[in-house]
C-alpha cells in the first residue's frame, strides 16, 4: 500500500479516491438514464468531506443535490452554487433562510406544506418544494389522508413550485422483498392524487430495482462512496476508502497473559501481537472486540488478515500478528483497515453494523488524503 503521501509523523491515514467517487456517479448515470442521478451528501458526504466531494461531483455534471439538515445547506450552496439543493429534514425553524439559501425543504407533513405555504403568500413569491409521501417506511412523509386533504385545499400548492413528488423504500436491499412493489404501486397511487411534478422513489439500492423504480431522479448517496449493500448481486461501483494505521509496538506475549482491558483475550501459546495507533475515536467500533473465543475485527498486516486481540480502546488496538509470514512485523509498518481486502461492508459486519455507519465515523484526527481529484 501507497502511504507516501503521509506526512512522517501521520499515526493513521484515510486515502479519498475522487476519480473513484466520479466514475461511481458516472456509471449510477449511465445506469439509469434518461434518468436524472443526484447525489446525496448528508452527513458531509457520509464522512468523506463535502468539501472535495461536492465539487468533483459538480464538475462531473451532478446538478442535484440531497442534504439532511439546514446547517449542510450552507456549505453545499457555497460549493455548488448552481445547483439544486434539497433538505430532506424539511422546513426547520425560519423559512426566509431558506429562500436565501437557495435550499428547497423536502415537506412530509400537512403542517409544513401549510407554513412553507403562508411564507410564500406572505412575500408575494412562489417557493420550490418537494413533497415527500410515506409509502410504508412510517419515517418521514405524508400520509395518504393528509395528500387528501391536500387535494382537497388546492390553494396551499398554487403558491408551491412543486419540484420534487418523493417517498423512500424500506427493503431495497432485498431484491426479493415484497414491500418494494407495495411501496411503488402506493407511489404511484399518491402521485396521481398530486399536482405533476417530477418523481423520484430509489435510493443506492432501489435503482438496482431495475428501470420502474427509476422515476424522474434517484437518489444514490452510499453506492457513490463505495457502498454495496444490495444483495442482489454487486453493483456497477468500486471502492473508495482506504484506512490504515501505524503499528505503534510490537511484543511477544506468553502462554496465558492477557491483552487488553478486563484482561478478555488470553494467549493460549506465546503470541505476537502489534498495538496500533487507531482505537474507537477512529471509527473502530468498540463492538469489533475479541475476547476468547470471538471472531471481532481484522486488519490487513503485509497483505495478511489478522485477528483484533482483546478489547478495542479509545486509541489503539491490538492485533495478533504470530501468523504473518517471512519479515517480522516492525514498529512503524502500516496496518490496513478498510481497503482491497478488507470493505467497508466487511468492517461493519464485525462490529455488528452496517458500512454506512463505518463511513459515517471515519475518524477526524487521522491524516487524510484525497487522490484523483481535478480531473
Ligand atoms: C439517506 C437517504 C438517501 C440516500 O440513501 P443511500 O442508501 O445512501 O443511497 C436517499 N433518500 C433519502 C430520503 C435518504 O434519507
């Protein structure tokens, strides 16, 4: 592994592929066209940084953008300032700020469509909005009585720019899954209630639902950064993320001594074990422990998995090297955490969590790294 652009003293270092993330989009695209493809990019871009993300997609021709909250507005619309810009957390707190931001609210209730309303009668314009429809995941949205009742009091749209008419799957992940087709033909039942507007149902995963899930515009953010949930078969995306850390130590443990906090991991022969400079401050969740006779996280050691050893701290753990092959394991030598071998998909399920959970608490004090960019 390339770590030469590390600064010497860099104890952890995260590597950001944005010729990677681009060709992800690209091929989203291609997959869905004449479908529109935005980006969603939450959470700063789900932990990979908005502020290299955004503009290498805006560069790539991405013209749509999803954020959760107000606050990602801000910076999304300094960076790209022509396009345009949902907030999926709806209509918080004072609507002239999002009218200054350019931020179109995403409303999922009879209550915010009637106060994003009365704002744009009471400055005399018509407001964008995109209104999203629960169609089973009973999270954001409205529900089939309030697009009734919506119907029912056309003068609360007149004053809207409807852009957007959205809901979201519950199982995309499952190709088989019933609530998929329940969630579509319920779309498709609310939007006939609605003004026309453009639609958009599918996330990362439900455009791998195939073209009747496509809509107007999907809505990928996890599959640009890598992702591959869908367990339908892999999708037309590679990874992005590399981790890894320094190895800080490397000790022999003998039979029977234990390594770690609450002494959990013990050495049933002489070890060989490395600590290194990453712990659960750096997203190694604290739940990729092993004690004995536990499988808990692994790293990539001189291109040889390892198993975590004990108890993952706050800034270091500790993996059982005794196995990797010819050159011992020296002080300073890297230890990979998410790469090649090792995905983010992989990293989650050792702790018991999915890979959107490992992007989304890259650590903030490693050393980062973006490659591939400004082309
Ligand atoms: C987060 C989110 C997305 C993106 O989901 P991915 O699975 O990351 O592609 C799309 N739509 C809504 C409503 C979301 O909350």
């Amino acid at each position: 592994m390339r770590h030469h652009d590390a600064p010497a003293h860099a104890t952890g270092i995260i590597t950001i592929d944005l010729a990677t993330l681009v060709s992800n989009w690209r091929a989203l695209a291609a997959r869905v066209a004449p479908a529109e493809c935005a980006a969603v990019v939450k959470a700063d871009a789900y932990g990979l940084g908005a502020a290299k993300v955004v503009p290498a997609l805006a560069a790539a021709g991405c013209r749509t953008f999803f954020v959760a909250t107000f606050d990602e507005t801000r910076e999304v619309r300094a960076l790209a300032p022509d396009a345009d810009l949902f907030v999926l957390d709806g209509l918080v707190g004072a609507g002239s700020d999002y009218v200054a931001a350019r931020a179109v609210p995403v409303l999922s209730s009879l209550d915010a469509v009637t106060q994003w309303s009365a704002h744009a009668r009471a400055h005399g314009q018509r407001l964008a909005a995109a209104l999203q429809v629960d169609t089973g995941l009973n999270r954001l949205g409205l529900e089939p009585s309030e697009i009734v009742a919506l119907r029912e009091a056309p003068e609360l749209l007149k004053t809207l720019d409807l852009k957007l008419a959205m809901s979201h799957l519950a199982c995309a992940d499952d190709p088989g899954h019933p609530m998929n087709e329940a969630q579509r033909q319920r779309f498709d039942e609310a939007r006939r209630l609605l003004p026309q507007a453009r639609a958009s149902l599918a996330a990362s995963d439900g455009l791998m639902l195939g073209p009747v899930f496509h809509y107007d515009l999907v809505r990928p953010g996890y599959a640009l950064y890598g992702g591959q949930a869908f367990r339908g078969g892999p999708t037309p995306v590679l990874p992005v993320v590399r981790m890894a850390a320094r190895i800080l130590q490397v000790r022999d443990v003998a039979t029977g001594g234990s390594v770690g906090y609450s002494a959990t991991w013990t050495a049933k022969t002489q070890r060989r074990i490395a600590t290194i400079a990453a712990g659960y401050a750096d997203g190694l969740f604290r739940t990729s422990s092993a004690a004995d006779g536990e499988t808990g996280g692994q790293a990539i050691v001189r291109g040889q998995r390892v198993p975590f050893a004990g108890r993952v701290s706050m800034d270091l753990v500790t993996l059982d090297v005794t196995d990797v092959p010819g050159e011992p394991v020296h002080r300073g030598d890297w230890a990979e955490l998410i790469g090649p071998g090792l995905s983010i998909e992989d990293v989650g399920r050792s702790a018991k969590t999915i890979g959107y959970e490992v992007l989304t608490s890259l650590s903030r004090r490693f050393h980062r790294v973006y490659v591939g960019g400004g082309g």
